[in-house]
C-alpha cells in the first residue's frame, strides 16, 4: 500500500502541470486581454477628448497616438513580448520559487493579495463543514430508521429540491425575500460585516456577524444536503441489514444502541474520507455566492480576477486551489484505509 500511495504523490506533478497548462493556454488566447484592455480604455478616453488620427507607423487608439516603442513596453510590461510556451515556462519557474507575480489590478504581490481573502474564505468554509456534518449525519440516520415512512418521503423531496437549485439563486431568492428592504427586513443585503463593526459593542458584533453568516451560509449548504444525507442514509441501511446487526438484536440489545453503538460506527467510514478535503476550506468560497452577497473572499476575488483578466491572480488562486485538491484526495484515500482495515490499495 505504501507504493501505490507513493505513485499517487508522484502523480501530482504530471496533473497539476496539466492543469496549469490548459488554464494558462486559455487565459492566454481568450480575447478582452489586459493589453486589449489598457488600449481601450485609451481609445474610450481619445474618443471623449476629440483626438486626432496618428500617423502612419504609430499605432492608434481613438484619437491617441501610441508610439510602437510604447506598445512593445505595454507587451513587455504584461509578458506578451514572448511566444507563449516561453510565458507558461517563465510563469513555472517563477511558481517554483513561490512566486506568483504581482496582481495587475491591486499592483500588489499576488500572495498579498490572496492571503488578504484567507480569513472570510475560512470562516465560511469552516462553518459550513461543521453544520453538513451536524445536521445531514443525524438526518440521513433518522431518515433510515424511518425508510419509507412518510417523514421519509417528505424529507427526500425537500432535500432534492434543494440539491437543485444552485447555491447563487438560493442566496438571490433569499435575499429578495429576507434581505434589507423586503417584506421581511431581517437580514442584511450582503458583506462579511457591518461598515461601523469596529464601533460596536462586544455582543453587538456578534449580533452582526451572525445576521451576515446566515444566509451566505445557507446558500453554500443547500447544495450539499442531499449528497451527505442519502450518503448516510444509503450506508446505515446497508449496515443493518448485517449479520453482526441481526445477532446484536438476538442478544436482546435495544434499538438504539444497535442502531448508534454498532450500525452508524461502521456506517461512517465512507463520510469519514471527506474529511481529506478539509484543507481546502481556505479556497471555499463559491464565484457566485460571493458575488451575490458582495463578501470579499476567494470566491469574489477569482470571479474579479476573471472578469478584469488579472491573469497572476486568477494562475495563483488556481495553484493554490489544485494543489490542496489533489493533496485532499490522497489524504481521503488515506482515511479510508485507516478507519476500514478492510481495504488494501494496489
């Protein structure tokens, strides 16, 4: 087993180096570049001043000249001076040495500006793994007690239900509904926190903290209920129907000691191996949610940097997030073979 896990560690560089790659390949050719963009954001401002047209052998933007020497600078400035394979081989080597450049937007070391988002992207995530694991392992437990009850039936709908509606429209609908300025004004339009948090008193932050968590967090649970719940469910069944459960029962064992004692202990070795992709709660943050919500996390920081093409920023949050997935998996295989003796990888 120890080989096969050391392959899966060698395994890493061929993915991540085709995953950066292809991005990388990507974001290069994708019309709306950032040199195209610095040129038109020239055009717009020679448009508004009335400018002239340049000369022959000077490039021109609206009414602006840009003398060639001036472009090959913007080129150089951006690294699209160099064919692209010598960008992406540049850009890896640079990333080898943990330097991932400096954003284009914030003019800032990319580190600085994504570490910056570290703490909102880790609250959220940490307070969401900790809830799907509170209420969807006791709730895909119940459930299975009750299989084919009409709790059951009921529950199966309402949690399929939520599984499709994604995380975005959820936390728009919510907000409709509940947000500042609706029917019920209960809950804040968006942010991580009030602008005059600072000025509160202790229980008044607190107060504020949880009236922005709740429906942010919300939206990022909705989506996730349905494959832990029936996951559970699914799996104690399974266990019931036993052998080792039927002679518990033959000794005279109550229910629920059967059920908490012997069935859901083996029944949460599957739901064990999520646990591998704990590091990836600093990049929790969904694109959309946060965009929805207006919280200044990693999820609205890689959505901006998409949008205005900050390309380090987009290769940085990228690696990061690559990395710490495919380092959960092989963290998640790990616990498997840990909680059930039973399996041997080859």
């Amino acid at each position: 087993m120890t080989s096969y896990f050391i392959r899966r560690f060698l395994l890493i560089i061929p993915t991540f180096l085709g995953i950066t790659l292809i991005t990388f390949f990507i974001l290069q050719i994708v019309p709306g570049g950032p040199l195209e963009r610095e040129l038109l954001k020239l055009r717009m401002g020679g448009q508004m001043q009335g400018g002239e047209v340049g000369t022959s052998g000077q490039n021109v933007s609206g009414g602006i000249e840009i003398p060639e020497s001036a472009l090959q600078e913007m080129k150089k400035f951006y690294g699209f001076d160099l064919p692209i394979h010598e960008r992406y081989f540049r850009w890896l080597g640079n990333m080898l040495t943990l330097d991932l450049g400096n954003s284009y937007v914030y003019a800032e070391p990319v580190w600085d500006v994504i570490i910056s988002r570290f703490p909102v992207s880790i609250y959220f995530g940490l307070i969401g793994f900790i809830l799907t694991y509170l209420i969807c392992i006791p709730l895909g437990v119940f459930k299975a007690v009750k299989n084919g009850s009409k709790f059951d039936f009921v529950s199966s709908i309402l949690v399929f239900m939520g599984y499709s509606i994604p995380g975005w429209a959820f936390g728009t609908i919510m907000l409709v509904i509940f947000g500042g300025g609706s029917l019920w004004d209960v809950f804040p339009l968006g942010g991580f926190r009030s602008e005059d948090f600072e000025s509160l008193t202790f229980w008044g932050q607190i107060t504020d903290q949880f009236y922005h968590t709740v429906l942010p967090v919300a939206s990022y649970l909705v989506g996730s209920f349905a494959t832990l719940t029936i996951l559970t469910k699914n799996s104690v069944i399974e266990n019931l129907s036993q052998d080792y459960i039927r002679t518990a029962f033959a000794k005279g064992l109550s229910e629920k000691r059967v059920i908490f004692k012997h069935a859901l202990r083996n029944s949460l070795i599957p739901l064990a191996t999520g646990l591998g992709h704990f590091l990836s709660l600093i990049l929790a943050g969904s694109f959309l949610i946060e965009t929805v919500f207006n919280i200044n996390g990693m999820g609205l920081l890689g959505f901006r940097s998409i949008e205005q093409r900050d390309y380090p920023v987009t290769m940085g949050i990228l690696v990061i997030s690559s990395f710490l997935l495919l380092i959960g998996n092989i963290i998640s295989d790990m616990l498997y073979a840990i909680f059930d003796p039973r399996i041997r990888f080859k």
